[in-house]
C-alpha cells in the first residue's frame, strides 16, 4: 500500500516527500501480521522502536548539535501521519511519539549539561522515558496534582502516584510533574509545578500495568513512586516553574495526535475501499451499493477536512504564533474523523470486520485513544468557547 504523497495541506518540497518515503520504507518492514502479534502477546514492539532510532527518526525535532534533524513540528508531523497510516497505526506511534514532545522542556529550559547528557540519548534510543502527568484523583486538573518533590538540602525527595503512564513498562527515564510547594501556599494554581527528568529505580518506584481495551503492545500504567531522592540536577528549569513548561507541550503533541489520528483514518478507509472492491454479494461488488459508498466518501471528506487543520496548526507553530485554537481543533477533527472511518471500515467488512485477521477491528479499538487522550473533546469545546468566541467560563 502505497502513500508516500504528501497530503493536500502541505506544502510540498523535496525534504518533505523525502521524509514522508523514507518513513514509509521503514513502516512497510513491520506488516499487519506483526502488529497483530504484538496486539495479541502484549509485547513492546523493540524492532520498530530499533528500526526508526537507526533510522534516525527519534531525534527529528531534536537539536542538530546533539545529533537531531533540528525540523520543525511540521515534519515530524508528517512523519508520524506516514507511521500512523502504516500496519502499526496508532500502537506504532505511541511506541515513538514522546521523543517528538516530551523532551521539549528539556530542550528549551535544561541546561546546556543536561541537554548534553540526556538528547543524545533518547536519540538513539538508548534512554526510553515515560511522561509523568495525569493522577488517579485529578484527572485534567493538573493543578490539584498532589506528587509531591520535597526539598532535601541539594537533593528532594519525590513521593506520588501516576495514572495512564504509557511506556512505564519498558522506559528507565520519567519526565516527572511535581509539586514543591502546595497549592494552599501558591497566589496562582499554576504556580508551585516543577518538572524532574529521573530514573525509574524499582526500589522506589512500582509500576502496574493496565488492562485495557486497545494498543495493548505499547503498555499504559498505574505507577507509584515512595521516597525517590533525585538530584538537584535532575531539576528541568526552575523550582516552580513547571506549569508554564508544561504548557510549552501541549500544543506540538495535540498537532503529533491529530496528525496520527488521520493516518489512521486513512488506513482504516483504504482498507475499507479495497474490501468493497473485491467483495461481493448477491452476484455484484459491495462497493456497488450506496448504503456502503456514501459513509465511506463522507469519511473521506472529514479526514481531509481535519487534516487541513493539522497543517494549519502545524505552520502557525513552526511560525512561533499562537495556535492554541487551531492545535485543539485539529485535535477535535481527526479524532472524531479517524474514529469513524475506522468504525465504518469495520461495518464495510461486515462480520469479517470483527475478526483479527482482517485487522480493522484493531484499527478501531486503538483509535479510541484520541477521542479520549490527552484532553477530552468536551474540554476542548469549553477552550474554544472560552478563548475564541467569547463565553464566560463553565466550569
């Protein structure tokens, strides 16, 4: 299958398209079959991480002094599009996609030791690391998060739980969110967040994994961590200060998110639309039948659609401009695109679409993650609300 074109939104040069090959002929060496396996045995695809470190994907937003592209959210947006519309779909990107915004704290506010000491390393894959953000009793409110890092002399001692911790399993690093100072002592709730970059030492840190409904080769867990001492050097900018870089994430991993999510979609739809064209029933092709073309043409409109909004959102970063609305509704757009092409895709292919072997059924159950993650559809409605159009806040 072949879609090394670069979607209609972007603008086209030759770095571009050789980006988009390249990734592709990485992806087309992991097939269907061997995403299926890895669903099946809850096994980390280490070959496909491998293969794209070799590759040198892993550092595409990285800074060049330290072995990176240096590109912009743009291309590697491209290139997670071209790994979420190959066999991995979405379990293929989350293998991949916290080196594309998760070190970003590090990159802009580490010092020039750290920077030195811990990007080259998750270039070459070397260092895997998890995001430690969402709690058990805070949900999106991370301001309440209660994880907290008290200061010990020149070292703190970290103690908390994690909720959805995607790659805890198989990671030795966390990008850790804390509190150093509670929030009853803050003027703003922002305030009193600070980011560590520490070790995953089993000593202090247990890790359960969950149980759950897709994506089951990339692990999601429960983690809780009693009297971690990190150094003051694992600190990332200053005490206090981790809100505020938090913030500096959010919009490049909901443009990554949207970009996935649409290479998915479009996946799903390609396999739908070939099925269609070979199948038939009552001596006559599938496709024939507009009760199955019309939703799979409306499927194809609304990925385009969204993905319009993904570049957008994409360029007005790489500009430095505020792209909160467009990042948020690109988000919105693909998850609910790609969601229901992939639940269309399944229904095309009938009771076929619910076995394993045809792969659809996998497609649709990993796609959940971006209608969910890593903010509700609800919540970014109230954004929108709130930020573009002018309402009073309802919450």
């Amino acid at each position: 299958m072949s879609y090394s074109s670069l979607p209609s939104g972007v603008e086209k040069t030759p770095a571009r398209e050789q980006i988009v090959a390249s990734v592709q002929t990485v992806c087309d060496r992991f097939d269907d079959d061997f995403w299926l396996e890895k669903d099946q045995k809850k096994e980390f695809p280490f070959e496909f991480h491998r293969a794209m470190s070799e590759s040198g994907w892993l550092g595409i937003t990285m800074p060049v002094e330290f072995g990176g592209a240096g590109l912009g959210v743009t291309e590697a947006a491209l290139m997670m599009h071209t790994v979420g519309r190959s066999a991995g779909a979405f379990a293929a990107c989350s293998s991949i996609h916290i080196n594309l915004f998760g070190p970003h704290a590090i990159i802009k506010y580490g010092t020039p030791e750290q920077k030195s000491k811990w990007i080259p390393r998750l270039i070459t894959g070397e260092d895997k690391v998890a995001f430690g953000v969402t709690e058990p009793d805070v949900g999106l409110d991370t301001t309440r998060i209660k994880t907290r890092a008290v200061r010990r002399g020149s070292h703190y001692e970290i103690s908390g739980s994690k909720v959805w911790m995607s790659t805890a399993q198989i990671a030795n690093k966390i990008l850790l969110v804390t509190r150093t100072s509670p929030i009853e002592d803050c003027a703003k709730g922002t305030d009193g967040i600070t980011l560590f970059y520490v070790d995953i030492d089993p000593k202090y840190v247990e890790v359960r994994e969950i149980d759950k409904m897709g994506r089951a080769a990339v692990d999601s867990n429960l983690v809780f961590i009693d009297g971690l001492v990190v150094s003051e050097s694992d600190r990332v900018g200053e005490e206090g200060d981790g809100f505020r870089m938090l913030l500096d994430t959010l919009n490049p991993e909901r443009i990554l998110i949207a970009a996935e999510a649409i290479g998915v979609g479009r996946r799903a739809l390609d396999k739908a639309v070939n099925y269609a064209n070979e199948r038939e029933v009552f001596g006559r092709l599938i496709g024939q039948n507009q009760a199955i073309q019309h939703p799979l043409a409306e499927s194809w409109m609304a990925l385009e659609a969204a993905d319009l909004m993904v570049w957008r959102a994409a360029g007005l970063y790489d500009d430095e401009e505020p792209c909160g609305a467009e990042a948020n509704a690109a988000k919105f757009l693909a998850a609910d695109a790609a969601y229901e092409a992939c639940d269309r895709a399944v229904r095309t292919h009938g009771g076929f679409g619910y076995a394993k072997e045809y792969h659809v059924e996998r497609y649709l159950r990993e796609i959940m993650i971006p209608r969910i993650a890593p903010v509700s559809r609800e919540l970014i409605m109230c954004y929108i609300a709130e930020r573009v159009l002018g309402l009073p806040r309802s919450y």
